[in-house]
C-alpha cells in the first residue's frame, strides 16, 4: 500500500542574480573610444543591427531601371519560358544580391515537393510593357462585345431563349 501522506518533491529555488549596485543608463554608459579596437570576448558597447522580427520583409525588393520594367518570376514549369516570349530577359547586375551560381539575379521564395523555389528577376522595355496592356484591353473588348451580343466569341448564338428585358 502506497503513502498518501507523502507530499510531492520540490525543486530548489535558482539563486537569484546579484543586484548592480547602481542602474546603468545612457549617461552613466562607460565611453568607448572609437579608435581603440575592441578585445576579444569584451563587449564593445555598440549594438549590431537586428532584422526584423515579425515585421515587413522586403527580400525581393531591387532597384528600379529606368526605362524598364522588372519583375520576379518562379522557377516552375514553362514559366520563365513564357517571361521570354514576352520579350523579358534576366537581370545581370553585380550590384544586387543574389543566391544564383551564375549571373542571372535569383532568390530562394519557398518549396515545392520538399524542393527549393526560386524566383529569378527580369526585365523588359516599357514599351512592351505598355504594347501588352493594349493587347490585353483589345482582348477583354472583344469579349465585352460578345457578351452584350449574345453570343460567344466564335460568333455563335448558344443557349438563347428570346429577348429578355427587366422593365
């Protein structure tokens, strides 16, 4: 038959850390001379900067071209293939960061599978950019027109029940 008398263990109480004698602030901070090249182990009384914690990160911010319109695309199937068919080149600048082995500009984005996913940086002339956004509207246009025709784009009337109207 067990104990039921038997109060449970305790853990001792850490030791507590020793007081300062008197509080350190900005004016009673002891001077760190500049030109005096800190010691090994020994704090240097200036503090490294800090990434952002659970705030904005920007990792796929660069420098705009002018003249040129850049953009990131993800290393998956077809995708870059399709970037260069819109008259899009890789990006090779030595001033901007990058994980790539060669000179295109990439940055690692995420997984697929277990695999890495980067995205490569590229880009076109304005004037492409602009031509395609006029391509598209003209695109967009020609199906507005079909629809408010009736119809689909191939010119055929499918699944029409006469003339509706809601007056």
């Amino acid at each position: 038959m067990s104990n039921m008398t038997a109060s449970p263990k305790r853990r001792a109480r850490r030791a507590a850390a020793p007081k300062p004698e008197a509080p350190v602030t900005a004016d009673t901070a002891p001077e760190v001379s500049p030109e005096a090249p800190p010691v090994e182990g020994e704090a240097t009384g200036r503090r490294r900067r800090r990434s952002s914690v659970g705030g904005l990160n920007m990792k796929l911010q660069v420098p705009d071209r002018p003249g040129y319109h850049r953009h990131w695309f993800n290393d998956v199937p077809g995708r870059l293939a399709m970037a260069h068919e819109l008259a899009y080149d890789f990006v090779e600048d030595p001033s901007i960061k990058s994980d790539s082995p060669d000179n295109r500009i990439r940055r690692h984005v995420g997984t697929i599978d277990g695999k890495p996913l980067y995205a490569y940086l590229m880009e076109t002339p304005l004037e492409e950019v602009e031509r395609g956004q006029r391509e598209k509207v003209e695109e967009t246009r020609e199906v507005d027109l079909a629809i408010a025709a009736g119809r689909d784009l191939d010119g055929r009337v499918e699944n029409q029940y006469g003339h509706g109207s809601i007056r």
